[in-house]
C-alpha cells in the first residue's frame, strides 16, 4: 500500500493538475481535483488486482471512488478514456 501511495503521489498527482498550480485553485477547483484523483486511485487500485482491467465496473469504481457515476463520466468521458489516463500516468 506504501509503495502504491508513492506511486500515486508522484505521478498521478503531478501528471494530472491544471495549468494552475494546486495553490493558486480555488475551492472547486481544490474539489474537482481531489475527485479526479479520488477516481484515478480507485482505478489504479482495481487495474492493479486479479479481475485486471476487463471485469472493472463503472459502479464498482465510483463506490470505491466514493463520488457517483455520473461525476466519472464527467471528468473523463468514458471507462476507456479513463483507464486511458491512469496508463498515461
């Protein structure tokens, strides 16, 4: 779990931020952006199990996620450009 933090903390983190750095963001922004990595994190973690990319579900992401459906669809787009994003990081 260490390991996997670390992972998240450099990469995700700093490949996903706005042309904004996080302290110049307001409160939605600040927000916005900790959903998104809320939502990569999860991913990340159901990616990285034995089911593997395939067999992850969007209701499984956004209850691991804690933040609905609708909110992925949002940032993201699609389940395809979301995984898309995590394998960029």
């Amino acid at each position: 779990m260490k390991d996997m933090n670390e992972f998240l903390s450099k990469n995700l983190i700093s490949n996903n931020l706005t042309r904004k750095q996080e302290s110049d963001m307001n409160g939605f922004e600040k927000r916005t952006q900790k959903k998104k990595m809320q939502v990569l994190e999860a991913a990340f973690q159901l990616i990285n199990t034995e089911a593997g990319v395939e067999n992850v579900t969007m209701d499984e992401l956004a209850r691991r996620s804690q933040v609905g459906k609708t909110t992925i669809f949002k940032y993201f787009g699609s389940k395809e450009n979301l995984i898309h994003e995590v394998f960029k990081s």
